[in-house]
C-alpha cells in the first residue's frame, strides 16, 4: 500500500485519575499519515485523584511522504503540589531572542555542566556539594546545566524512583541557595548503559537481538547495530512491557521530573533530550534529509511539551537539533538548523558547539563562529533565544577562548563542558583535561582546580541588564560592552537611573580593575566582583569598558 492514514486515537475516560489518551494510528510505509492521539481523559471526577494528570495519547508515525499525527491533550483536575516551590530568586524565561527575568532584565547565564553518567546517576554521587555551589558564585558562574537519567527517573516501566527524584530537588536547591539558576537536562550519550553510554533503562533498550558491538564514543553511533536499532525502536514508539511506547514512557518520564520542580524559579529550562540521535536514517540526516528533524524529533518535543506543560505552564523548553555526530558538519557548511514548530510560547534553541581539539585548533575560531552563526539565524528567523549548552571538553585554553568569542558575538548564554569529568563515561575529550574542578569530593581549592581553564572561563559577562544588549567583547584584556535602555519586549524603556549588573570575577583582574562609562555611572564599590552600572538617561546607549588595573 502506497497511501494510507492512520486512524485517531480514542480518548481516555474521566475518573479520579483521568484516562490516557490512545495512540493515533501509522500512516503506511509511502505517503502514509499518522493519526492524532486522542485526548486524556480528566482526573478528579468523581474523587479525588491520586496522580498526575492523564497525558493525551501520542500522534501517529509518518510514512516516508507523509505527516506525524499530533499529540492528544492532556487532562486536567489532578491535584498537584510543587514540592519544588522556591521564590528566592528571580524566573528567568523567554523574552523574543532574550532570556528575561521577572523585572524585566535581559539575563545572561554562563556556567557548566554537572552530569554523573554512572548509577546511581546522581550528581551528588560524584561529590557535587555545596563548597562547589559556592566555588561557582565566588567565579561569577550563575548556571549550572544539571543531568538527569531516565535509568534514574524510571526504574521499571511506570515506576518512578522518588528517593532520585528528591536528589535532584536538592542539588537544585543547595545550587538556589548561592544564587545559581538550573537548567534539567535529560542526558544520554549512545542511548543506554548496556550500549557503552547511559541514559535510557535497560527495559526501554529494544536492540531486536543485533550484535552489540562496542566502538566508543561517539564511533558506535555509526558502526554499532544494536546502537541504531535501539533508537529506531524509540523513534517508532516501539511498546514497552507496560504497554505503552517507548516515547510515551519518556514524556510520563518527564511529566514527572517536571512536577518534582515545578514552581522553583531558580530552575530556568528543561533540556529535553540531550544530543538525540536519528538512528538508522543518520546518513540522509547527514546529507540534508528533513525527514528526521520534522516527523520524529520535532514530534516527540511536542510530545513532551504537552506532558510538561500538563504540569509546569512557564518553564522554558530546551530542544536541541540532531547529535551533533550528524547536525554540526551540515552547520558549519552553513545549512540551516533543521527542527520543524516546536508548540510552545517558552521554547530556546540549545546547540552544542566543539572543536576538535589540538586537530582542528588553528581553525577553531571558524569552527566555532559558524556553527554560533547558524544557531543564531534559527533564534533570529523563530524569535527565541539561543543558547550554547555545551562547548569545551579541550585541555586546549584556546579553544575555550574561541568558542566563548563565537558566543559573545551573538550575545549568548552558554553552560561548559564540564564542572567536574568524574563518571564522564562517554567524552571526545580527556576527562581530566575537560575539567575545571578535577575531583568535586574534594575541596575546589589549591591542585584540585584547573585553574588555566578556570582563568579564561572567568570572564566578566553582563548578568543583568536593564535595557538591550548591543555588543559584547572580551578581547585583547578588556571587556567591552554596550547596551541600549529599551526594554527586551518593546515596551518602552528602563528609567534613569536602572541598574545593570555585570560579574568581574577577582580571578579575571586579580590586581583589580578600572572601568570607563559613558551614558551611566558606576554605583558599586571600587573592585567589587559584581559592577553595577546606574543609566543616566532613560534613553540613549550605555557602553562599560573595564581594563585591568595598572
């Protein structure tokens, strides 16, 4: 059969816990359309209800030609509580391209990243603590871009590990407490751990008895069959021993971390899935195909978007192009990030921008700026920002510098890889070199820092500006930076006299710094770690200069 639409699901039935929606049926091999999942049913009829709320059932798969079916509503009338609740630090979500706080600042982030690949998949497990909290803020670092596991999450099918659950809500607050906002990223590197990687339970991991031959990373992406036909069985929503697909086990996954932390504003974006991979339709992928981007991955964000959104409305929704094994050669060529609609008002574009080392470290300021110039052109053409989630895992300090630079031109945020390479199975890199702090179970003091890395990573960086930015730089030792005092929503503009913050870490100007103002003034002490600037007008353009000290 060449043409052939797959029928819609059937919706789930009200109760004290709602029904979930069914699947909308395939499409056929050609031009086959996928049905819409149906709608969830309600919870809290008739009694109280007792779990989260019922998720709309998944859109049916796509044939070569054709379109993936829409997700299903999810249902409403469950009782939730925020166990996450936390109001000490502003919410930071979308704003157009910018990432705004509460009052309306532009926010930039810069941090790392903190994910403990081995179980219990804990971060606390590797010895993050709180003197590494404190380690950050005393640098200026005001993100940290924290790993979850599914294996962690979801045990067995539809049973969720609370005493996980409640490690990350911890890590989440000891990071709040020394004012470090979280960004929950759903990692996984070659799929699962019985793949040489981590992230998917052994129970989701359907390889339909292929030879699982082992060829690193990121190698067995493209040469380990059991590799590809694990994911193939995601992507198809294969069924899982609960009875429900892969995919739909993945967005209740997420339903559930999400409900964990909702209603913290120090927790800023949920990464939905890290670096996900096409399986085995990698080459066309590779050769410009849309075919992956637009009726698997895109479906599948919007899948997890509605099971998120069923219980955190305005948490910002990281997504990510294709593994970079197959996205970053067609970015650096200059081809166009490919993802179709992500559903959703709070969505950022988060890309993962690497070198390769001491191999490609005469070019890697090229590298670097033309995978940023891709990334930016997707934030600019969908109005959403951009952020650079990943970078670095170098010993080489002058690919940080050049990554780093292709962010400041586009004015983006950006999280390092890595804080710590402990439990770092599957890296490009040297687990030790790609550190900043090389053993978080001992103190970040003395030999236990890198401190090459840490001395470039410190830049100074505007925190908090009321206005615009217009223009970043950290070149040839001094930091420049421009900004207008129109407000990020086009509202209008900040008052005479608005504040903006800017992070001069001791560790970039350790004999102190000068600074050179026009349009505002500097109300902060003399070498403080955080300059404010004061506008002078409410409007016109404030431009900061700060040099070292003589």
């Amino acid at each position: 059969v060449v043409f052939g639409a797959g029928g819609p699901g059937g919706p789930g039935g009200d109760g004290a816990d709602g029904g979930r929606g069914g699947n909308g049926g395939s499409g056929t091999f050609g031009l086959g359309i996928g049905g819409a999942g149906g709608d969830a049913g309600n919870s809290g009829v008739g009694a109280l209800s007792t779990g989260l709320p019922a998720l709309g059932g998944a859109g049916g798969n796509a044939g070569l030609l054709g379109n993936h079916g829409a997700v299903g509503k999810s249902g409403t009338g469950a009782t939730l509580v925020q166990t996450g609740a936390n109001g000490s630090m502003l919410s930071v979500t979308p704003t157009g391209v910018w990432l705004t706080n509460s009052d309306g600042q532009v926010v930039l982030l810069h941090g790392f990243n903190e994910v403990y690949k081995l179980a219990p998949y804990e971060p606390s497990a590797s010895g993050f603590s709180a003197d590494d909290a404190a380690f950050l803020a005393a640098n200026g670092f005001n993100v940290v871009r924290l790993g979850v596991i599914w294996a962690g999450v979801e045990p067995q099918p539809g049973v969720y590990d609370a005493a996980y659950l409640q490690s990350i809500q911890q890590t989440v607050q000891m990071l709040a407490a020394h004012g470090i906002y979280t960004i929950i990223d759903m990692h996984q590197d070659l799929y699962s751990a019985s793949l040489g990687g981590e992230g998917a339970p052994e129970w989701a991991t359907k390889t339909g008895g292929l030879p699982n031959k082992g060829f690193g990373f990121p190698g067995s992406y493209y040469l380990n069959p059991a590799e590809t036909a694990a994911w193939d069985g995601f992507w198809n929503n294969s069924n899982a021993a609960n009875g429900i697909g892969l995919e739909d086990n993945y967005a209740k996954a997420w339903e559930t971390v999400a409900a964990a932390v909702a209603g913290n504003n120090s927790v800023i974006g949920y990464d939905i899935m890290n670096e996900p991979f096409p399986g085995t339709s990698w080459l066309p992928t590779l050769l410009g195909s849309p075919f992956y981007a637009d009726q698997q991955l895109t479906p599948m964000y919007n899948q997890v978007a509605a099971a998120i959104r069923a219980v955190d409305p305005n948490t910002a929704l990281f997504v990510e192009p294709a593994n970079p094994a197959v996205s970053e050669i067609p970015s650096i060529l200059g081809a166009p990030v490919q993802l179709g609609t992500i559903d959703d008002a709070n969505v950022v574009l988060a890309f993962h921008d690497y070198c390769a080392g001491s191999a490609t470290s005469g070019i890697c300021g090229w590298l670097a700026n033309q995978q940023a110039a891709t990334a930016n052109a997707y934030g600019k053409a969908n109005n959403i920002p951009v952020v650079m989630d990943e970078f670095g895992a170098s010993t080489l300090p002058s690919d940080l510098t050049a990554e780093m630079n292709a962010a400041d031109r586009y004015l983006m945020s950006w999280s390092e890889w890595a804080y710590s390479g402990v439990g770092d199975i599957t890296t490009s890199g040297n687990t030790g070199g790609e550190s900043v702090v090389y053993d978080p179970a001992l103190p970040p003091t003395g030999n236990n820092v890198n401190t090459g890395s840490l001395q470039v990573l410190a830049s100074p960086y505007p925190q908090a500006v009321s206005g615009t930015p217009l223009k970043l730089s950290n070149a040839n030792g001094a930091f420049t930076f421009s900004y207008s005092t129109a407000n990020a929503d086009g509202s209008g503009n900040f008052a005479a006299g608005a504040q903006s913050s800017i992070s001069v870490p001791a560790v970039a100007y350790p004999n102190g710094y000068t600074v050179t103002v026009t349009g505002g003034h500097v109300v902060s002490a003399a070498n403080a770690p955080t300059l404010v600037i004061a506008s002078d007008t409410d409007t016109g353009v404030v431009q900061v200069v700060v040099t070292a000290a003589p």
